[in-house]
C-alpha cells in the first residue's frame, strides 16, 4: 500500500459503560481513561504536549481544555475541542494528526467521557433554532428524527421490521464475546426485537442505544515515531467528513446521508475501496444508521441496506466482520465516549489483541461517527502495523 500515513494511534483505553455511575465525576472519569491511555502508550503524562477535548465536559461548561489540563496536571502547547456529537472521536483522530503534522505538537491525548446518574442530569438552556422551527410541530428529540429516517427508508426501498431487526441481534451476537458489553450474557432473538416496546414507530426499544456513562480516550503521534512505543501502531491513512445540517427539517437527503462523500474521501485518501476492508467498527446509535452506513459506504447498492444487514454476518470470522464488540446497541453508549469506542475497537482488532472475537489477519478497518441526525459525520481508513 502506498498511501500516505498520516499519524498513528499509539496509545487506547476506555472505561467501559455502564447504565449508571454513582458517585463519580466527570473529570474523575476522564482523568481514569487518560491514565490507562497514557499508561497503554508507554508514555508519561510529561510527554502529552496536545489535547483534544468535548465540549462542556460535566461540571466544566467553558474553558473546558483549560481546566481538564489543569486537573491532569499537563500544559500543552495545543488544545482543542471537538464538537460533532457521536463523530467527535473520529474527528479528533485527524485533527490531532493535523495538529502535529503541522508542527504545533508531537504527542496528543484524544479524551471523551461522562458519567450517567438519572437523578442529576445536567441541564442547560436550550436556544438551539430547533426550538423555532421543528418542536412547535412535534419534532423533538433523536427517537423522533431517526424514526423519520427509517420510515422514510421502507417507503422508498421496501425495508422491513423484520431486516432491521437483525442488526441489534446481530451486535448483541457479538458482544457475547465482549465481558465489558453491558448487555453480554444476554443474547437475544428477532422475535425478542420485534415483541419489544414500540419508542418511535417503526424503530421498538432494542433497536436504540441504552444511554450509559463511561469513557474513552487515544494517543496520537507521528506515523515517523509510531515504531517507538511497546504496541504495533495503528496508522491513519484515510479520513473524511461532511456537516450538512441540524435540524431533520433541513437534511438534504433522508436516505443518503453525508458519510457518502465523507467515506469516499476516505477511501480516495487511503488509495482503497469497500472490497479492500478487513472488517468495519461503525456508528450504530440505531439500527437504521448501520443499515444507511451499508449503502453509503459501497458494500451494497442505495435501497439495499435492509437486504444487507439481515443477510450479512457480523461475526469476527466473516468476510467482513461489523462491530465486533457489540457496537453500542450491544455495548451501551456511553454519550460522546460511544462513538470513540468504535475507534478502541478497531485499534485492539488492528493490534491482533482483541481476544476470542479477533478478525483473522486484520490490516484494514473502516471507522465512522455520526453527529446529531445524520448530519455531522467522519470517516477514517485506519491500518495496522504491515499496511
């Protein structure tokens, strides 16, 4: 392969998700994953000189890189915050490598996390234009919108219930595999899918991620030092990304989404194509995404996405594996963090160091996130350590 790499990922951690995390504060908990990150690089804190953030981390609503530097004891000669919803981590990926490609740093931390505790959600005032043109008339919330996105899916191509389903089974299959999933030693069935609680029509209570604390948290450096440290790097060679939106009420397009173009120049970037992939890590906050995400990355025709996921396998020992932790539908989406952990994923696959659920000879991955409703989204082509 002779595309260029553009950084490497050298270091990963999360703590994984749980449906609740009493007692513990945000920055606790991202201070925990940025421990294990570090630790995991071979690295000490004194070596981070970037960092790379979400917005309004927990109890920080402003100057949030500031005050989680300060409480990570580190004063770095670059900061940033990412804010694309469940692209975030991706986003971060190729930020931080452009960061130190560009010569602004040598070594960044990549940190998502939150902690969950129904009782005390932090609230803030909404004035998002939303509020004026799309809740006066029923339209609030994500259920809603990617429900739209579904209905709108099966009058156009046919999907049915049925194709749907097998997503959430699919990724509950592999998490079995995953002690970490929230929802390992708990398969589940079609049937069990389908006699679930209806939350949005066509879209029932197991096709939607279960809202969870946790964190995650990446190492970047130069593709030039990767050989340096104790893991076979992981090496970005493709990235992509698209924002086209908010509101659903503006989408360009409810049945392609903005990953088309943004994995095309990914896999432009990477010199690849969909035949060339080893395995893919996925944004899955509803079913219907990994179905969309199907069609717009090649590996099947516009319409065919439904036809797609209910045949496909998503096992490690398929001809492309999908999620193989589970996703977030099996593992639980811990916020921001969620999206981020399909980036951990494919660095332990691209490690050979995913255990029982390891894809034979994983060199290739495909990476997305997705952003508020379909409307923020980045692609990343990552490789292992012989690509």
């Amino acid at each position: 392969m002779s595309a260029r790499k553009l950084g490497a990922i050298i270091g990963a951690a999360e703590v994984p998700a749980r449906r609740t995390t009493p007692g513990v504060s945000t920055l606790e908990i991202i201070a925990q994953v940025c421990r294990a990150a570090v630790a995991d690089a071979g690295l000490t804190p004194s070596a981070i000189d970037g960092v790379i953030c979400g917005p309004q981390v927990g109890e920080t609503p402003q100057h949030v890189p500031a005050t989680l530097a300060e409480y990570l004891g580190l004063q770095p000669r670059f900061a940033d915050v990412v804010d694309l919803g469940g692209a975030a981590g991706a986003g971060m990926v190729w930020r931080a490598a452009a960061a130190i490609n560009a010569g602004m740093c040598e070594t960044v931390l990549c940190v998502l996390g939150n902690t969950r505790e129904p009782d005390r959600v932090p609230r803030s005032p909404n004035r998002n234009p939303i509020r004026e043109f799309d809740v006066p008339y029923g339209a609030s919330g994500a259920n809603q919108a990617y429900a739209m996105i579904a209905q709108k899916h099966m009058a156009e191509f046919g999907t049915t219930p049925v194709q749907l389903a097998n997503v959430a089974v699919k990724e509950r299959a592999n998490a079995q595999l995953n002690p970490d999933a929230v929802f390992y030693g708990k398969p589940l069935t079609v049937d069990d899918v389908l006699s679930s609680p209806m939350v949005m029509s066509p879209l029932r209570l197991f096709e939607m991620v279960m809202p969870c604390g946790g964190a995650t948290a990446l190492v970047v450096t130069s593709a030039e030092r990767a050989a340096d440290y104790p893991h076979p790097p992981v090496y970005l060679l493709g990235a992509g990304e698209r924002v086209t939106h908010r509101a659903l009420s503006q989408a360009p397009n409810l049945t392609t989404s903005p990953l088309a173009p943004a994995i095309a120049d990914a896999y432009r970037m990477a010199q690849v194509g969909p035949s060339d992939l080893d395995f893919l890590s996925i944004y899955d906050c509803y079913s219907i995404v990994v179905a969309i995400t199907a069609e717009d990355a090649g590996l099947c025709a516009k319409g065919e996405g439904g036809q797609w996921v209910a045949e496909h396998d998503f096992s490690a020992t398929s001809s492309l594996p999908v999620n193989t932790n589970g996703g977030q539908l099996a593992c639980g989406q811990a916020d921001l963090a969620g999206g981020m952990t399909h980036i951990v994923e494919a660095v332990r696959q691209l490690r050979h160091a995913a255990g029982p659920r390891q894809v034979a000879d994983a060199e290739l991955a495909l990476v997305t996130g997705n952003g508020a409703t379909m409307s923020e989204e980045v692609a990343l082509v990552l490789g292992g350590a012989n690509t």
